[in-house]
C-alpha cells in the first residue's frame, strides 16, 4: 500500500484514515507525536494513488496486516477504525496496541448489512454518475460532520483539496469494499480480543460515543474517552487533546488484567 512515514519516536505505529481520506490525513499530528512514535500512515484501496482492487473486506483487512512490524500499534480513524478493529480481531498477534477513533465493530444482523450494503451501493452510483466534486460538496455537509465544519476556513480548503484529488471509481470502489454494508459482524470477537484498547470519540458524537460505550463493556482490556465539545473526528477537531490521549495510552504498562473505563 502507498504510505506516508513521518516521526522518530521508539514506538511503531500505523494510522489507517477515514472515508476520502490519504497517507496524509495525520499529518497535522507529527509535531505531537513524532517524538513519541515513528507513524506509518497507510492509504488504502481506492483512495489517492493507491489503483488496487481488492475482492472484499477481508482482503483488506490482510492486506494492512501484512504492513504492520513487530509489536506495531494500530491507530484508525472511522472507515480506518473499522478496518483496525477487524485486522486485530483476524490477527491479534500483530497488533502491540490498538486506538479506534469513531469505530464500529459493524452491524449485528444480517438484514440490516444488507440494507446498508444497498445504500452503499447507491451512493458508490451516485459518485459514478455526478463525480467526486459534487460528491465531496453532499458529504462535507452530512450532519455528522458540523464539527469539521467550523474548522478555520484555510484547514477545510486543504481537506477540500485533498477530497477531491481522489478518482470517481476509487471512491465507489471502497464503498463497495470497506463500507458498513461489507463489513463482518465484529461484536462476538470483542470478548475475546485481549489487545489493549484505547476507544475515542467526541462527545458531541452521540451515536459514536454511545457504541464506545458498548464496546468497552465488552472488550477485555479497553479505555474509552469523549473529548469534550467536539465531534465526529477528535484528531481534526481537537488535535492537542486526541494527541495527549494517544500518547498517554501508548505510554501505559498495559498487562492483560487491566481494564476500564476513562470517560468523562
């Protein structure tokens, strides 16, 4: 996979992005993290320059496997969290620790991941038909998003930018690929995922943060935090404070008997 490095910390760690994201959507974080990790930023399928096309989400998932080095952390942010989580659950000997930042473990039944893989689809056509342009202009203004929407206006033209550098038939691809619709039930693996967990969301992120809730109620050896005041996107919206979570996470001595909960 095409990646970005940035960072000399003693700690490894691979950031997986977001939906219309790139190998550059953590770059805004090396300033906070880069003395404390060195950050292997992967872009996956259909995104920017990575053409490949991979068959189903379990595909990816050991694709991103396969870039992780000894004792990696794994950091994802939303579509990136997702991925995170199946990676760890499908190969937890790879992942050292693991940071999920607006994640889901997927849809419990069956009807609804077909429902979802329905509107998937309508929305991978509705790129094909009207373009990226058009399309980032519908998302950018979805409601789960407000919070990126009061972002000084200089920051949401660089993401506008970087949106729409990415190619029609990517964008459908991974919709089609990685999106909600094909994604595996991931809730009976959290029981037994004993990989130190950190799970953020912003506190104005209701369902986000009401799925954080579940999850750390599930996993074994899991933290959870809601940052104050913000959304959807911690990392973007509140850089300094998603920074000083990871940062004290990665720094504790975790041990499999550990576990709780950090929230607010």
């Amino acid at each position: 996979m095409p990646s970005r490095t940035w960072g000399r910390g003693p700690m490894k760690a691979v950031f997986l992005h977001g939906f219309t994201g790139s190998r550059h959507s953590f770059d805004h974080l090396e300033l906070s993290l880069g003395e404390v990790l060195t950050a292997k930023c992967l872009e996956l399928p259909g995104h920017f320059e990575n053409t490949s096309r991979p068959a189903s989400f379990g595909e990816v998932v050991d694709q991103i496997a396969a870039e992780l080095g000894p004792d990696s952390a794994l950091i994802g942010y939303s579509q990136g969290a997702r991925l995170a989580l199946a990676v760890a659950a499908r190969h937890p000997k790879r992942v050292r620790r693991l940071v999920l930042e607006s994640g889901s473990p997927g849809l419990r039944r069956r009807h609804e991941r077909v429902l979802r893989r329905q509107s998937d689809e309508g929305l991978a056509s509705l790129i094909e038909a009207e373009g990226v342009e058009s399309f980032i202009a519908y998302w950018e203004r979805l409601p789960l998003f407000s919070g990126i929407r009061a972002l000084p206006e200089d920051t949401l033209e660089r993401l506008r930018e970087r949106r729409t550098t990415h190619s029609a038939a990517g964008l459908a691809l991974a919709l089609r690929t990685m999106g909600q619709g094909a994604q595996p039930d991931l809730w009976p693996a959290l029981p037994r995922l004993f990989v130190p967990t950190l799970l953020i969301t912003g506190s104005l992120d209701e369902k986000y943060t009401r799925l954080a809730r579940r999850m750390v109620a599930e996993l074994p050896t899991a933290w959870r935090v809601a940052i104050r005041g913000v959304g959807h996107a911690p990392n973007l919206e509140a850089p300094e404070a998603y920074a000083n979570e990871v940062r004290s996470f990665l720094a504790a001595p975790w041990t499999d008997e550990v576990s709780g909960d950090l929230s607010p």
